[in-house]
C-alpha cells in the first residue's frame, strides 16, 4: 500500500509542488500493481492515478467519524479542519467520472461496507 502523505508532505507539512507531485505519481503508476491510499485536498492532482485506475475505493464517511478518527490519530493543523468541514464528495465524484470512467467503483458510508470488497 502506498501512503500518498507519506510520499506528498515534506518536513514540516510543507506540501510537494504540483509538477513534481505529478511525476511522483506518474512514477508510482508504473508498477504493475498497487494500491494508492489519500486525498491531499487542494493540494493534490487526483487525475494522475484515477487514470490509471481500474478500481477505485471511495470512502465517504460522515464528518462526524471523520473527525473523530482524525483526533484520535494526531493533532491536526487548522487547514485541515477547514478542509474536513467544507469537504464535499462531489469534485472527487466528477474527477472519477472524467478520468476512470471504465474502473469499478465502490462508495464505503461506513466501517461495514468494507466487507463488501475485502480480498478473498
């Protein structure tokens, strides 16, 4: 599995030019198979790998879960609770339907629809 903040945030959450982030992810495509696991929000340039994409993984949690998560695992700066609060689905959706119009997509609302695409 590749961890897109973990290739994207540079010390000190400086975030990754997006010409540069583009070759990143033209690079990490290349792999026979994988497994790309992130949405950096304004920062980031989604088309690459949704090209690329025969399946995509949509998790569309409630803002309630989302948040909860979030400050279980870390103190966030401020953007990103702006980004979590104003966050809307509907730009990930378009850029699904423009750039992987042929992969399989599965929509998560919660923990329990995992199981609906676990491997075997």
């Amino acid at each position: 599995m590749i961890e897109l903040d973990k290739i994207f945030w540079r010390p000190g959450l400086v975030p990754t030019p997006i010409d540069e982030w583009r070759r990143i992810q033209a690079t990490l495509i290349e792999q026979a198979t994988w497994i790309m696991d992130g949405d950096l929000g304004p920062y980031d340039a989604v088309e690459v790998r949704l090209r690329a994409a025969d399946t995509v993984i949509f998790l569309n949690f409630s803002i309630i879960r989302c948040a909860w998560r979030a400050r279980l695992r870390s103190r966030e700066r401020w953007d990103f609770w702006r980004w979590l609060l104003s966050y809307r689905a509907d730009p990930i959706f378009e850029a699904i339907r423009i750039h992987a119009p042929d992969a399989t997509v599965h929509v998560l609302r919660g923990p329990r629809d995992l199981a609906r695409v676990e491997s075997p």
